[in-house]
C-alpha cells in the first residue's frame, strides 16, 4: 500500500491510499467517493503521462508520497421522477375521448398554418359541401 496525495480542482486531498495489488480502476472508484467525478470522466496525471485503467502500477513507478493530479467534472446526481408516465389506456374512458379529440385538434389546428395543407384542406371541404 502506497499514500499519495491527490490535487482535483483547489482540493487536495492528501493521505489517499493505493492497494498496487488492485488495478488502476480501483484507485478511480476511490477518488470517485471522494469527488463525485465518474472514473469514466477522470483524467489523472502521474510522473510521465496518463494513468489507464488497465496499466501496471510496477511499471508506473509510483512513489510513497507521490503527488497526482485529476481533472474532471463531477455529475450531478439525477434524480428519478416523482410521477411515472401515464398511458391512455390507464385512463378512465371519458378522459381517453378528451384526449383524442384535444390531440387531433392540435393535428388539424397545426396544418392550418401549413399553406399548402390550409389549401388542401379547404379543397376538400369545397369539394365536400358541393
């Protein structure tokens, strides 16, 4: 087990510990519960470039005290929705006639301001009255 210290906007954090047993993954999920930033979304730099998640903590030469660096935005925590969607078929019969007749109003009422259907539609109703 090594200690580092790791820097994250004008955070420090300064006794976080890596297991070198466990893969560099890991070590993301650790600063995840001290950032809210995804391991997806972290970018740490160490002594010569850019930490992966499958990399070799031998080959990277970590040092006991070592400083690293994180960029990343942590995400805001989406909440679920209070209300669920309702389906028409859900609804009792005279509110589903409500709602097909107001949808098909918004059909008709939208091609209307539609030129060429606003023609079209007058057509035919010309047509249908003679």
């Amino acid at each position: 087990m090594l200690t580092v210290s790791v820097k994250w906007l004008k955070e420090v954090f300064p006794k976080v510990e890596i297991d070198t047993s466990q893969p560099p993954f890991v070590f993301k999920c650790q600063l995840y519960d001290l950032t809210g930033v995804p391991p997806e979304r972290q970018k740490i730099m160490v002594k010569g470039g850019l930490l992966k998640d499958d990399a070799d903590w031998a080959t990277l030469g970590v040092k006991e005290g070592q400083k690293m660096m994180m960029m990343g935005t942590a995400d805001e925590i989406v909440k679920a929705p209070e209300k669920g969607p309702i389906f028409m078929e859900d609804l009792p019969e005279e509110e589903q006639v409500a709602a097909v007749v107001f949808s098909s109003t918004l059909i008709f009422s939208t091609r209307l301001v539609d030129p060429w259907h606003a023609t079209s539609q007058y057509n035919l109703l010309i047509d249908v009255e003679s």
